[in-house]
C-alpha cells in the first residue's frame, strides 16, 4: 500500500522544497496545500501543531511541523512496519 501524505507549504520556502522532495526520495506521494493562499489553513495548522511555521506533513492523521528528515524517517519506517502485519 502506497503512502499518502499531505505538505503544507509555501512557495518561497527551501525547507518545504527539502520535505518534498526527500517524501518523493521515498516514494511517498503526496498533495500540495499551498497554506499562503488559504490563511483558514494556516489557522488549521496552528491549532493542530501549537506553530506557525512550514512545511507541516501530515501522515495517517498526524501533523509533523517543520523539515525533520530524522523524524520522517522514523515515522515513515513504522508505517511501513504497521503495513507488512
């Protein structure tokens, strides 16, 4: 089963440019939620995540706020772990 992830960003920001291109390393594809266009997202985010800040990455329902290649890594293993049970 493929990984689905969603990427809040915005366009003029390098640590969103990281965590999409490392998700798509990993083969993890993902939609793109452009969060300077829709500040009702960016208000979203700031409660779920307590910041303000991007890229957010959202996993299975989770919220991962900023680029944390060791986080992602972690987290991405476990699911991957969850799916072959």
């Amino acid at each position: 089963m493929a990984i689905k992830a969603t990427v809040y960003s915005s366009p003029i920001c390098p640590q969103c440019q990281r965590a999409k291109q490392f998700l798509a390393s990993q083969g993890v594809e993902y939609d793109e939620v452009d969060v300077s266009a829709d500040p009702e997202v960016a208000r979203m985010l700031k409660e779920k995540t307590g910041v303000k800040l991007v890229p957010v990455v959202e996993l299975q329902g989770e919220f991962y706020p900023g680029f944390i290649r060791s986080k992602l890594e972690k987290v991405l293993a476990e699911i991957q772990a969850g799916d072959g049970q």
